[in-house]
C-alpha cells in the first residue's frame, strides 16, 4: 500500500539517488546529502505539490 508522507528525511533521498544512478549519468545525479540540503532549505517552494510540479518551479 502506498503512503502519503508529509517530511523526506536523508534515508529517502539515498533511495532517491541509488535509483537514479540505475537511469542516468553520475554527473546528472545530485548526491543525496546536497538534494537534502536543499529540501531543507525550502521545502515548500520546491518539493510540494503533485506530479512533477516541483521541476516547474526550480528549472
């Protein structure tokens, strides 16, 4: 079942990146600990919302 989880913590983005590096280059891949700075930074501004909306609003 999936579960709607309202705060990311490092364990989530070290999932996130081992994922990522089975689809794209290394030096695309953001490594978890700076991707969780910058959630921490601003989680609002650019990981809410639904989909990839997130993107819109950092690219």
């Amino acid at each position: 079942m999936t579960e709607i989880v309202e705060e990311l913590t490092i364990d989530d983005f070290v999932e996130m990146e081992k994922i990522d590096h089975q689809y794209f280059p290394d030096e695309n891949i953001a490594p978890a600990k700076e991707a969780y700075k910058w959630y921490l930074k601003d989680k609002n501004a650019t990981w809410k919302g639904s989909g990839n909306s997130y993107v819109n609003k950092i690219c």
